[in-house]
C-alpha cells in the first residue's frame, strides 16, 4: 500500500531583526521632546538658573549700549536741527526786515516829488533783491517753506509792478501815484506779510521744539542704565549667595562700566540740555526781540510816510505808526547789556522827532513836516538821522545775537562725548564681562 505525500509548504518572509546598536528613527514628534528636555536640562538647577542670568544680563548690557547711543544721537541731532531752524528763522525774519525797510524806503522817498534821492532808491533795491536771495536760499534750507515762499514771491511780483507805477506816476506830478502807493502798501500789509508771518511763526514752533527735545537724551541713558545696573546689582547679590564668595570681579568691572557711562553720560547730556536752555533764554530770545522790533520800526517808519502823503487824512496810518512803535518799544524792553541801552536811546531819539513832525503837520506846517520827515530840514536831528542810528546799532546787535546762538548750540554739540559711537561698543563689552564671570562660577560644575 503506497503512503501519500503531503505538498511542501510555502516558505514565509519575515523582516530581520534590529541590530542592538543602530537607533531607531525617531517621528518628529519625539525629536521635538527631546530638544525641549535637552534645553529644560540645559536651564536646570544652579548652573541653569547661572546660564539664565548671564542670558538677561547680558542682553540687558547690549540694550543699555544701544539706549546710551540713541540719547546721545537724540540730544546731538536735537541740537542741529535747533540750530539749522535758529538760523532758517533769522532769514525769514531778515526777509521781513528787507521788506518793510523797501516799503519805508518806497514811501518816505515819495514824499520828496519828482525824482527820489538815488541813495534812497538803491536801499529800496538793494532790500528787494536782498528779500529775493534770502527767499532762495531758505527754500534751500528748509523744504517745508517752499510752498510758502513761493507764494511769497509771487505776491512780491505784485508789490513791485504797483510801486513803478507809483513812481512813473509820481515823476509826472500825477495825484494818481499816491493811490498806487497805497495800493502796493495793501498788497505789502494784506498778502506778502501774512505768509512771512506764518513762516516766521512755523519756524519758532520747530525751533522751540529743538530746544525742548535736547533733554530727552538724558532720559535714555539714566533709565537705561538704572534697571541695567539693578540687572546688575541682582546678579552679584545671588552669585554671592550661591558661591559664598563676596564679589565677582568681572561682573563687577562691567557694573562699573556701566555706571560711569551712565554718569558721564547724564552729567554731559545735562549740561549740554542747560546750555541749550541759556542760550534759549538768553541769545536766542534776543535775536527773536530784535528781529521783531527791527521789524516793527520799519513799519512805523512806513506809516509816518504815509501819514503825511494822506495829507491831513491820514488818522488810520498814524494809529497804525502808534501800534508799531509800541510794538518796538515791547521788545526793546526785553533787551539786556549796554548795547540795549544804546538801541532804547536812538529809538527814543526817533520819537521824538516823530513827535515834532506830527506837530508841525497838525499846526498846518506840512512842508516843515515833510522836511524833518525827509532829512532835508536844517534840524541836526531829523527822522532820517535818528532812524539810520537805531537801524545801524540794532543790526549791529543783531548779528552779534544770532552768532552767539550758533556759536553757543554749535560749541554744546561739540562738547557731548563720543557716546553716540561707542555706546553700542560698551555695552557688547559690558556683555561679555557678565560672560566672562559667569562662565567662572560655571566651570566649578563640570
């Protein structure tokens, strides 16, 4: 009997088994964990609350650098832009000046008739194309007044068309040419002076933000340096506790480091802050007096003239003469030094012959009016003379007034230390100080 065989069975694949050595492939979320337990260990008991200390307080150092550097460059730059506005005022202001002085210029030599003295016409010029420059070169200066300016001289465009036609007319004998006097005085008054008026007042706006604005560097470096030096304060104190050792030296130099900049920061940045107020207060406020009552002069000096041309109708303009004069007359009052005192002496020389050509004009004696007005009296003093003094002298002083204020933003500008460069510098070496010590106490654990 034949026995049957059974069929061989397939032969089955199993996956060979792990090699003990080769790591298994970790998914990423298992990767992550252990970066995260890698970093918590990192952090852990008191070489990791070291490692996090130095962390802060070394970060702390870079930020007090980077603070120091801001409230120097905020100070410096506060000061330039102070100056730079100082002086874009006094053009405007002298822009002003040259305007009213044309037009004092313009009316007082049409009281002569016929043909104007040649020296009083070529001030009259010289002033315009003096206004004409100065209206250039502040455009230049200042991009936020070209608008303006460009108005300006546009209305100026205007002014002087009227005044030829003023003195055409008044060459001939024709009564037409006090009209078109009045009429360039109007356009002088109601459209150029308004807009020189508001540049002056935008640029004492950016000028007395400048001078307030000096300060705030200061503010920078001792806040900065007050929570660095705390920072820094903390770090010795829970050193020396753990360590029972009383100081680390490193960490200490760079604390040091730290508070003499501090220092010699604040002590520097508030000094350059005070100079900038004097020079506020004292300079700077003297040029904004004299430039308004130069301004104010020649305004009065304008409606003198145009008093008497009015002949007799004239009450509007010598109101308007009495509003300039007491206008000047403020200022001056905030005038100190002997040179004020010789300013307040020729304008009050000025108005006195003022005086004495109101009086001849309302006896009746307009003629002797208009020569004591004209400089052609046989009067020592007349309103010529006596206003060439206080225009010489104040100007004088003005140019002594604003140089100062230059001289005086410039020099505490100069005189800040080189902590807008090096601020960074100290605090990265600050930084590494804290490193430094730090990296001592750790070296114990290993």
């Amino acid at each position: 009997m034949t026995q049957t065989q059974s069929a061989p069975q397939p032969a089955t694949w199993s996956p060979p088994a792990q090699q003990s050595g080769t790591p298994a492939v970790q998914p990423p979320a298992s990767q992550t964990a252990s970066r995260r337990n890698a970093i918590a260990r990192w952090f852990d008991g008191t070489p990791g609350r070291m490692r996090a200390i130095l962390i802060i307080a070394a970060a702390m150092s870079v930020v007090f650098g980077l603070c120091a550097a801001q409230g120097f460059r905020q100070s410096d730059g506060a000061l330039t832009r102070a100056e730079e506005n100082a002086a874009q005022l006094v053009r405007i202001q002298e822009i002003h000046t040259n305007l009213v002085s044309a037009n004092a210029d313009a009316t007082n030599a049409f009281l002569v008739g016929g043909l104007e003295p040649p020296a009083q016409r070529q001030h009259f010029v010289d002033s315009m194309a003096s206004a004409a420059g100065l209206i250039a070169e502040a455009a230049t200066a200042q991009p936020a007044d070209q608008e303006a300016l460009g108005a300006l001289n546009k209305t100026l465009l205007t002014y002087q068309g009227l005044i030829e036609q003023a003195r055409a007319n008044n060459r001939q004998g024709l009564p037409i040419g006090s009209q078109y006097l009045r009429d360039a005085n109007a356009v002088l008054q109601n459209d150029s002076l308004p807009l020189v008026q508001a540049l002056v007042q935008a640029n004492e706006d950016r000028t007395a933000d400048e001078f307030g604005a000096v300060s705030d560097g200061t503010i920078w470096v001792l806040v900065a340096g007050v929570l660095t030096l705390l920072v820094f304060a903390f770090t010795l104190r829970w050193l020396a506790r753990r360590t029972h050792r009383y100081i680390n030296i490193p960490i200490a130099v760079g604390g040091l480091l730290v508070l003499v900049t501090v220092i010699v920061g604040s002590v520097a940045l508030s000094s350059a802050a005070g100079d900038a107020s004097d020079t506020e207060s004292d300079a700077y406020a003297d040029t904004l007096a004299l430039s308004r009552a130069r301004i104010a002069a020649y305004d009065a000096r304008s409606n003198e003239s145009l008093t008497l041309i009015a002949r007799g109708s004239g009450d509007a303009f010598d109101k308007a003469y009495q509003a300039a004069a007491g206008r000047v007359e403020e200022q001056l009052s905030k005038l100190s030094g002997t040179a004020a005192d010789s300013i307040r002496t020729d304008w009050d020389a000025y108005r006195t012959v003022h005086a004495e050509v109101r009086k001849r004009d309302g006896a009746g004696q307009w003629d002797s009016a208009v020569d004591l007005a004209i400089g052609t009296s046989k009067d020592p003093a007349n309103s010529v003379k006596t206003f060439q003094a206080f225009d010489q002298g104040s100007a004088d002083e003005l140019t002594n007034t604003s140089a100062a204020v230059t001289s005086n933003l410039s020099d505490s500008r100069n005189g800040l230390p080189p902590i807008g460069w090096l601020g960074l510098p100290i605090g990265i070496a600050a930084a590494l100080l804290v490193a430094w010590g730090m990296s001592q106490r750790l070296e114990e654990y290993r």
